[in-house]
C-alpha cells in the first residue's frame, strides 16, 4: 500500500544495493556509491582526520595535511571502498598501511588503542574521548549526502511527498 513509508538503518555502501533490487523505494547515502541510480544531492558533510592523541598531533592552524599521515595507518571499513577519504588517501598511494574493520565502533576504539588513524564525518565526534583528536583536513574533504531511487519518474506518490519534504529540510 501506498499509506506508509517503512524506514530502515544500514551502512552506506549497502543503500545503493538494496534501492536497486527494490527492497527499499528510496536511500539517503554518500552519493558517491549511487552508481546509475537516479540522485538528489542534499547536503554536504565535511570529512575530518581522527587520531590517537598519544600520536601528539598538533597541527598548524588546527588542520592535518593528510601528506604528514601517509607513514601511519589508516583504519576504514571495508563495505566503503569509495568513501571520499579513503580515495584522497588512495590517490597518495597509502594501501600498504591499510587497517580494515567492521564498524564504526572498532574505528574509534582502534584509534584510541594508537593503531591508527581514520577519516570519518562529524557525527563520529560524540564518540570521542579524551584518548581521540578530530581534526579537520587540509585542503578540506567534504561528502555528498543525497536521496537515491531507481527512476524518479516512478516512485510512489507518498515516497515522492517524502522527497521534497527532504528537499526542503535545512541541514
């Protein structure tokens, strides 16, 4: 029925799959991993560098040149092979020193263990402890949060209201 929209919580990297075998009608992810899916861009997150404060890390004027990090390991997650930090560190030819783990959780605790470090978006901040430093890039990384629909041509009506509604909404 076209009454109700059923909300669900995964991992970015899997939004994109499950909106293309029709098992959701819409997806909100990093944009990066629409693939040929139809796309709404919504807003913009910044994508900071967060370190083991027992590395001492103290930058100049508060941001990390990632180019200081490319001897150190870095810690991400697997299912987000595209995720906008891991491919500036990619491009730096950092895969040699590439930590992999489950979940975000694992990051945060591996970080505060000094087994690396991770680029990860803002809402990672709450996680931080007195063990943890977050800081921003230098030049700056951002990632594009937006809806994700097989065509917007088809989408039910009420799925159609709930994207304009998101349109709408100020982030």
């Amino acid at each position: 029925p076209d009454s109700y929209l059923d909300l669900q919580v995964c991992r970015g990297a899997e939004v994109p799959v499950l909106v293309q075998e029709r098992q959701i009608d819409i997806g909100i992810a990093d944009i990066i991993h629409a693939g040929n899916l139809d796309c709404i861009p919504l807003w913009q997150e910044q994508i900071y560098v967060v370190v083991p404060t027992a590395w001492g890390l103290d930058p100049p004027g508060g941001t990390v040149d990632l180019d200081t990090l490319l001897d150190r390991p870095m810690i991400y997650l697997p299912k987000s092979p595209k995720n906008a930090g891991i491919m500036v560190m990619k491009e730096k030819s950092v895969q040699k020193n590439l930590l992999i783990t489950s979940d975000g959780d694992t990051i945060m605790s591996m970080i505060e263990a000094g087994l690396g470090f991770a680029l990860l978006s803002k809402r990672y901040i709450v996680a931080c402890t007195e063990h943890i430093r977050m800081y921003p890039t230098s030049p700056p990384i951002f990632r594009t949060i937006g809806v994700m629909v097989n065509s917007l041509k088809s989408l039910r009506p009420l799925a159609k209201k709930f994207v304009v509604m998101l349109q709408e909404y100020e982030m």
